[in-house]
C-alpha cells in the first residue's frame, strides 16, 4: 500500500477563506480582529514562525501588530507590554513566541496573558478547561491535527491513538483531544521501554518529538494514519518531519507529509482563535449595551 497525503496547504487555503470571510463581516461591524505577537531574542526559526503568523494575519484580513524585544530584555518589560496589551480592547489575541530566553519563567509569562486572549491556548485556565471537555481555546497545532483529521473522515471514536511526545504545546493537548473524541489513548515519550509495540497497535499515531525520521515504516500498521508534527533538518540540511516518510507511506493509508503537512495548520488555527476571540467581544459588546 502506498499511503495517501493529508494536504495541509489546501484545507489551510479552505479553512482561511473562510475565517477571512468571517473577519471581513466582524471588520464591516467595526470589529477588525486584531493579533499581537511578541517575540523576545534572535532565534532564528522563531523570527520564521513570527513572520509567517504576521502575514498569514495581513492575507486574511485582520489587523496584526509585532513587538520585538533584544535576547537580554527585562522580564518586567514584556510583563508591562502584555499588560497593556490585555487592556487593549482592539486587540484580541496575545502570543509570546516560545521558547524565551533564560531569564524567563515562560509559565509565568503565558500566565499573564489574559485567557480571554490567549489564542494559543497555552494558559493554565484554557488547557484546564480542554481537559474538563469545556470550552476554551485550543492550542494550535493539536487542533490542527484534529482538523485534518476531520477533513479526511477519519473515525476517531474507538480507534487506537498513539501520541509520541508529552510537551504541554502538542502532545499532552494532543492526547486529550482524542480522548475527548472517543479515542483510546496512549502516550508514548522518550522513557517508554518498547515503542514500536505501541505504534504497531495504533490506527492514529501522532508524531511530535523532535527527532529526524524517527517513526519507521516498520514501527506503523499497515492501513494506519500518520500524523508527522516534527520539523527538523536532515543529514543534508533539507527539511523533514520526525517520521521516516519514504518507509512510512509504504505501510501506512494516510500520512502528512513535511513540509506542507501539519505546520501551515498551526498558524490557521491561530486565526481561527483570533476570529473566535473577536467573535466573543463583538457578542460581549452586544451584551452590555
Ligand atoms: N513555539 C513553537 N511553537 C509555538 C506556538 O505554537 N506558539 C508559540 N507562542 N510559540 C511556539
């Protein structure tokens, strides 16, 4: 069998025409949605991701500001931008690029951003309420994921799920929102004594690790789904995911591949938050008129 590719350009292309279309109607009612981004230090993939978010923000329509901060910045500086950000009722979602350097205590600083506008999801209150099944934001790539997933009419309800990688940005979130569609779930991670009796198992796995072509072909089932959330450089610099894709589509029904996968998802489930958040505020304009 040779798997299928789950395009991650085109449902992104399908899903952002109709969040534009969405902030142009919030726009025409005086509500343009509004991202700001704060990136702290030179790291170069972050600058990447920042700009892309900025674009991906101007493409469909909505406002996007970028406040850019040297590695060395005090804390208290970007603590007094959110601050004022968190006031701003123009603006509707606050995201501080991960990773921060050192100085920082990055829980406390996504735990100054309001949950109101955390539109990626990372705050204690919005993943406390993803694992109770309440509404909230969800972060960005897992939600990704589970779009495409969706997109393909993927059955999740009874399906065997493994999710490689337990960070609080993809797996963790990942493995509750499987669950939450009726998956049996299994985190797997880097002390797990026999990995590939998990993968085996699993008709969804999920890969987010970090490491270049780790999941191999013969660690998949054969008719499984293949979710790669890895973006790593290989041995020739070119880019590639944490699955061995070449052996992988070999055995598995469908998969993603990278780049073109899972990652232009990311930031249009960003938008998606944005649009939602500016949604909330147009409806909390309404209620307290
Ligand atoms: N760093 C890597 N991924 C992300 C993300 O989704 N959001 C933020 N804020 N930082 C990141």
């Amino acid at each position: 069998m040779t798997a299928r590719n789950i395009d991650g350009n085109a449902l992104s292309a399908k899903v952002r025409e109709e969040l534009a279309q969405r902030a142009a109607e919030l726009t025409a009612l005086g509500v343009q949605p509004c991202l700001a981004v704060i990136l702290v230090g030179e790291d170069p993939a972050s600058a990447v991701y920042v700009r892309n978010k900025v674009a991906g923000c101007e493409k469909a329509g909505f406002r996007s500001l970028k406040f850019t901060y040297p590695a060395d910045v005090a804390p208290d500086v970007v603590f007094a931008k959110i601050a004022e950000l968190n006031a701003d009722a123009s603006v509707h979602g606050i995201l501080v690029q991960l990773p921060l350097p050192k100085q920082f205590d990055a829980d406390k600083v996504l735990e100054a951003i309001s949950p109101e506008k955390d539109v990626d999801g990372f705050h204690a209150e919005n993943f406390g309420l993803l694992l109770q099944g309440r509404k909230s934001f969800y972060p960005c790539t897992p939600w990704g994921v589970m779009k495409m997933l969706e997109s393909e009419n993927v059955q999740v309800k009874g399906a065997e799920a493994v999710v490689i990688g337990r960070s609080n940005i993809v797996g963790k979130p990942m493995a509750v929102m499987l669950l939450s569609k009726g998956a049996t779930v299994t985190i797997c991670h880097s002390q797990t004594k026999d990995l590939a009796f998990h993968t085996k198992r699993a008709d969804i796995v999920v890969v987010a690790i970090g490491k270049a072509k780790f999941l191999k072909g013969d660690m998949v089932k054969p008719g499984a789904v293949v979710i790669d959330v890895g973006m790593n450089r290989d041995e020739n610099g070119k880019l590639c995911g944490d699955v061995d894709f070449d052996s992988a589509r070999e055995v598995a029904a469908l998969i993603t591949p990278v780049p073109g996968g899972v990652g232009p998802m990311t930031i249009t489930m960003l938008l998606a938050n944005t649009v939602e958040s500016a949604e909330r505020a147009l409806n909390a304009q309404g209620e307290s008129k």
